[in-house]
C-alpha cells in the first residue's frame, strides 16, 4: 500500500472518531485512548464504547442487552488464534450520527451498563 493510501485512511478515521466524541459531549467528559487499532472511548473515566474500523460500539451488560438485540444491533466479533470473540459491544444504531438525542440515548445505556460493571474501591487494611 502507497503511503498516500494510509494518510488518508487515517485522515478518515480521525474525522470518524471526532464526529462520534463530538455527538457524546452531551453525556460527560468524553476522552479516547487508542487501543489494538482502534479506540476505546471514556465517559467521566468509564469505559462505555469502542470505536474500530469506523464503526463505533456501545458497551452492553445482560441488563441493557436485550434493548440491543431488539434493535437488531451485532456485538462487536474479532478473531484471535483462528477463534471467533465476541465482546459485549454492540453497534451503533445509524440514527445516532444523525440525531443527538438517540445518540444521547444509546449513550446512557452504555454509561449505566459501565457504571454497574465498576467495582467497588477496595477498602485500606488499617
């Protein structure tokens, strides 16, 4: 591949991920961090979406799922060692690049999924 090909790959998926952390401000303070090619998006410190191959995935729990399968949203697949992985990431619904409240929906789902994921801080042995 030129390097032409990669910069602008690049270039795309720079403007892809601050379209997706510009639509999330509303939730809190939004922060990514680059992780295995893509990126994994914070809330407040909680980690509630991933964005990989120009799509972005909202975290899920057994709670929220449910809501996710019901919208025929795919989890987030990966293959490892020949071996098909399936994160409780789901995609985004194509509504939520187009409108804030349903991204501010969407949003909330993966934020309380986050916030019930979070254990407790360990207590100090006096």
């Amino acid at each position: 591949m030129h390097a032409t090909g990669i910069v602008q790959r690049m270039v795309r998926r720079n403007e892809f991920l601050s379209l997706v952390l510009d639509l999330m401000a509303p939730l809190g303070a939004i922060s990514s961090r680059a992780m295995f090619g893509g990126h994994g998006l914070y809330c407040n410190g909680l980690f509630i979406a991933l964005v990989a191959n120009d799509k972005l995935y909202f975290k899920a729990d057994t709670q929220s799922q449910p809501r996710f399968e019901s919208a025929g949203l795919q989890r987030f697949r990966y293959t490892a060692r020949g071996k098909t992985v399936q994160l409780m990431y789901y995609e985004a619904p194509a509504e939520v690049y187009e409108n804030s409240q349903a991204m501010a929906g969407w949003g909330q789902f993966a934020l309380a999924a986050a916030v019930r994921a979070r254990r407790p801080a360990r207590k100090k042995l006096d």
